[in-house]
C-alpha cells in the first residue's frame, strides 16, 4: 500500500469532546464521544468543509449530567445519531484524508485518539498532528506558561468566539481561527517569498 500524496494546500484542525463527571470517579475513565473538524485553505487562510461525528462510548454511564451540561451532548443524541469510533474514524479517514495532512489541535486530542484506536483495533488516521497550544505560547513569548486556553488565545488575538464551548466543530473551528490570525500577523510582517 502507497502513502497518500501529502497536501499542503489543506490542514485540518480537530477538537474531541469526552465523557465527564466532576468531580471524576476514582478510575474514570474518559472516552471520545464527538469529534469535530474544520479543513482549512493554506492559500486563503479560509476554513471550508467542516463535520461534527458523535461517538458511542462503551460506558454509556460516562455521558453524565454534568458531561451533558458541559458539551450539550446528550445520550438519547448519541443513541439516535453516534456511531461506534471505527466507523467514525473510517468516515473521517475517506472524507478528509488526515493521513495526507497536517492535523492540528489545541491540546494532546492525538492521544486520545492514538488510545481510542488501538481499543478499537483500527489504524490511527492521524499521522501528522500539530499541537497548537505549545505554538501559540512560544509565539506570544510565553513558553513556560502551563496553562493557556483556546478560549485565553481568541481573547489575546482579539477573536470572537464561533459559538458554543466545548462543541467539538465549534472548538476546531476556533483553532482554526487562531491558525488564521497568527498566520495574517506573520504574513503582514514578513517580504513576499516568491520562489521560482
């Protein structure tokens, strides 16, 4: 089997939502219940196709009221309308082709979806993954800051939030923003790189 083309033309940006419960059980154990991605034109700094998968846990009882207060994902949803994570990822991997780009998060989302995986026996799709929060605080000149939020991010570039917190879709598509902006700052600032 051949690699995929690699594209620079496209990059995805991707937010889970988990299962919750606060305070957490001992040996909680979180799954992936939503995942959400925004594709990004690297030309045009314009996000164009974007889905939101829900994901059926094993542990239904991980869908806890505080879980659904939180993300606004309820388990009559994900009884009607999520499907188990090897088809999710089987659909994510034909509609948006990770494997053949750079895949960019706010946080370690590639963890959990390297263990969610290997549960489910399935190849991990995310072979390229950026996380963007590490950037951003190099960027700014606050590296060793252990704690930055998307949320504190959108506030620093000046954003407005997209909509809901803690909706994977919304979330990604705020990374997104955040790629943008930094992008149209460094743009600005730098002589046209014209390469013949």
């Amino acid at each position: 089997m051949t690699a995929p083309r690699y594209r620079t033309d496209r990059m995805l940006f991707i937010d889970l939502e988990l299962t919750t419960d606060e305070p957490p059980p001992p040996g909680w154990k979180s799954e992936i219940i939503q995942l959400g991605v925004a594709e990004l034109d690297t030309d045009t700094l314009e996000v164009g196709r974007t889905a939101a998968y829900l994901v059926r846990p094993k542990n239904w009882g991980g869908i806890t009221p505080f879980c659904t207060q939180l993300t606004g994902i309820s388990r009559d949803q994900v009884k009607a309308n999520g499907r188990p994570w090897n088809e999710v990822v089987a659909t994510f991997t034909r509609a948006f082709g990770p494997g053949a780009k750079t895949v960019i998060g706010w946080g370690r989302d590639d963890l959990d979806i390297a263990v969610a995986c290997e549960e489910y026996g399935v190849e991990n799709p995310v072979t390229n993954y950026v996380n963007i929060a590490v950037l951003f605080r190099m960027l700014i000149g606050n590296p060793r800051t252990t704690r930055m939020g998307l949320e504190d991010a959108m506030r620093v570039l000046g954003l407005e939030w997209p909509g809901r917190q803690h909706d994977a879709l919304v979330d990604a598509t705020a990374t997104a923003m955040v790629w943008r902006e930094m992008c149209v700052k460094m743009r600005a600032g730098m002589p046209s790189a014209e390469v013949e």
